[in-house]
C-alpha cells in the first residue's frame, strides 16, 4: 500500500510521472513481496530475553551479521562517494542491509518491554541496551540515507525499490536467526524463489524504462515499426558507388553531381 501510495502522490504532489512500464514494475514487486511472505514460515516462539540471546550467539546468524556488516561499510565508506549519486541502489541497498538490524532490534525489544510489564529484571539485562542502541544507530543511518536518495531520485521509483529491498532482507534476516528453512518444504522453497524472481523483474521494469514515455495511449505508436532512417553517405561513398560498374554500364555516360 505504501509502494502505490508513494507513486500515486508523487505524480500528483510532486509532479514526478509514473510510466506505464513503471506502474508494471510497482505491481510486479508487491506480488512477489506478496508471494514471498505468504511461503515464509512462520516466526519461531521466543518470549524471553535468554532466548534471543541464545539466538543471536548462533554461528550461523553471527557469520550472516559479519557479511551484512562489512557490505554495510563497503557501500558507506566505498561506493556511496563514488557512486551514490548516479546508482539508485547504493543508497537504497544501505537503507535496507541496516533495516535487518533494526527489525531484529525491534523484536528483541518488543520482548523486553513484554517482560517488563510482567515484573521481569529486564533493564538490567545487557542485551536490552544493545538492542537500544542498535535500533537507535540503524534508524539514524536509514532515515540519513533514504533522504539522500529523496533528494536525487524520482520518489515513485526509490520508495518501490527500497521496499523490494528491504522485504528481501528482512525475510532472510529472519530465516537465518529463527532457522525458518528447517521447516520450510518444497512448496514453500519454490514460491519463495518465485516470488524473488519476481521482485527482481519488477526492479528491473522500474528501473530499465524509467526515461522511456509509454502509456495506454500512445502504446501503439511505440510497438509500431518505425520507418527505417537514410543513410548519410559522404561525397566518396557517392563517387565510388556511381563509379561502380554494376550500376553504371560502361556504354552510359557517367554523370558526377556536387553538393555544396
């Protein structure tokens, strides 16, 4: 609903136009959002703070922070100077690598403040202030880069592609620190797969054909062939193919015309 709003009222507001492969693209992208949350399993039941603890200790989901992390800063402290300004997706694929963490935060937190009504020693727990500070520094990098994006981009397409993004990353997030792939079945594999591809397609829609002018109406004229353009030749291509036998027979007189 946010990805439709976005677009609606950017071509209202801001007088930022939407084409018609751009409108594919946004409808494309929330149904493979759709596709993929349907086959995710379930979150697994944690409702103490021992248990996230235990959880975010695991190998696994250590290895998979570390990877984040350092393509965190990669993007940061490396392309973002270099190319944050002409690639769409520098800024946008900062904003959601950070948004793994913040959902992650955001959970743990929803546990402690669970506990916290329930009489539980919550706030002297070190994890509750590293989930507080986590969340806080992933919200400010967020908030920072998504408006950087705002600034240079067109809103109708940095807000479907920060949504592709974002759900993607969220979702494995979730499924590498609740080990969700172990109950997943094939069905569920294959549609999660599905409905990634299709996530990527609608990206792609958006962002290959953002310049082009395609609507309902003038859709005809853009699928028609056009007429093939004349071939500029210069003054010897034009003395060479008069010269040529073929086409001047040698009991013809030959006849050269100057341009000026």
């Amino acid at each position: 609903f946010s990805v439709l709003c976005s677009a609606i009222l950017s071509s209202y507001l801001l007088g930022e136009r939407l084409n018609l492969l751009g409108k594919l693209g946004c409808l494309l992208s929330l149904v493979g959002s759709t596709v993929m949350v349907i086959h995710a399993p379930e979150d697994e039941e944690v409702t103490t703070l021992e248990e996230m603890t235990s959880k975010l200790k695991e190998p696994g989901f250590l290895a998979y922070a570390a990877i984040l992390l350092a393509l965190c800063f990669l993007l940061i402290f490396y392309l973002a100077p270099r190319y944050g300004q002409s690639n769409i997706l520098v800024y946008l694929t900062i904003c959601s690598v950070i948004g793994a963490f913040s959902v992650s935060s955001v959970k743990g937190l929803g546990i402690a403040i669970k506990g916290f009504f329930a009489g539980q020693p919550v706030l002297q727990h070190p994890l509750t202030w590293i989930l507080v500070i986590t969340l806080v520094a992933s919200i400010t990098t967020q908030i920072n880069y998504l408006n950087k994006s705002l600034d240079i981009f067109n809103t109708s397409l940095v807000f479907p592609i920060y949504y592709v993004l974002f759900t993607t990353i969220v979702i494995t997030t979730s499924i590498i620190l609740f080990k969700e792939w172990v109950t997943m079945t094939v069905v569920d594999i294959i549609g999660t797969v599905c409905g990634f591809l299709t996530i990527i397609l609608g990206v792609f829609l958006l962002h290959a054909f953002k310049d082009m002018d395609v609507s309902l109406g003038n859709l005809p004229q853009v699928l028609q062939n056009e007429e093939p353009a004349p071939v500029t030749r210069d003054d010897k291509n034009i003395l060479i193919e008069v010269d040529n036998s073929s086409i001047a027979p040698e009991d013809k007189p030959k006849v050269f015309m100057l341009y000026t």
